[in-house]
C-alpha cells in the first residue's frame, strides 16, 4: 500500500503528468528529421517512444484510471509495449500525429485525476504483473514511467 499523500502533493504530481506533451513536443522539434533514429535496436526512437506513450495512455493508464472508479478492484491487464510497438510497427507511424493523441489523451487522464476526491485516490485495482494498486500508486507508476522516458530521450539526443 502507498503512502498517504497530500492533496497539495496530488495536485503537484498531476500537474507534472500535464506537462509530459509539452515536453514530448520539445524532443519533436529538435530532433527534426532524426525521429526514427534509434540508439540500438532496442532503444526506441523519439517517433517510438510518442507511440508508446499515446497507446500506454489510452489503453493503459486511463483505461485503468476509469475502471477502478467505475468497478470494484478490477482485473487489469499488463500492457506489453515492446511487442506492441513491434506489432504496430511504431517508426511507420507520424510522431506528430501519435503526440496530438497523446496530449489528448492525457490532457483527459488529467482532468480525472484533478477531478477526485481524496478516498478515490486509495481505490484498488489488480494490475497484471504488479498487484494491488490504487489510483494514487498509478499516478506514481506514470510520472515513473515519463521520468523513464525522459532520461532514455535525454540519452537519445546526445547521440544525435
């Protein structure tokens, strides 16, 4: 179980989670036309890495945002973005295009999030290869997940 964390603390971290497209939409101005470039192949590229992030969003983290306040501690599956990304072949997809979405997206997940009562954020759902977890512990698990991303984009860019 996460620790208690304050409103003013909820209202903090949502707003980061907020300013994860804008942030995105930086990377895509400066990398021009080095979007598909890769570090390794199996690094993703900055167009990858907006794809995941648009997909993560709206089949992950709201969908399951969604389902613990509708149900009661829902099953929730894992979202492989690794195969997903192999499947959907990421880098043939338009970055910009992919960050439109995701800001909406998100821009959504964000209007929840702000929108819930302090009890709500300790609502459970079973996350597939997790466990437990309550909304506040997904909130944790998204700016983990953009902090990732950032420092791998960060690495990126110094091989550009």
């Amino acid at each position: 179980m996460e620790p208690a964390v304050s409103a003013e603390q909820n209202d903090a971290y949502i707003k980061k989670l907020a300013e994860m497209p804008a942030r995105m939409a930086e990377y895509l101005r400066g990398f021009a036309d080095k979007t598909t470039t890769r570090i390794s192949p199996e690094d993703f590229s900055l167009t990858e890495h907006t794809c995941h992030l648009r997909d993560l969003e709206i089949e992950g983290y709201l969908t399951r945002i969604k389902r613990i306040l509708a149900e009661e501690n829902p099953s929730l599956p894992d979202f492989e973005g690794g195969r997903i990304a192999r499947e959907r072949e990421y880098n043939n997809q338009d970055a910009n295009h992919a960050l439109r979405d995701f800001t909406s997206a998100r821009a959504e997940s964000v209007r929840v999030l702000a929108s819930l009562e302090s009890a709500q954020f300790e609502k459970t759902g079973n996350l597939d290869g997790v466990g437990n977890v309550s909304i506040q512990g997904l909130l944790h698990l998204m700016l983990e997940h953009d902090q990732d991303h950032v420092r791998q984009l960060e690495e990126l860019a110094k091989h550009l």
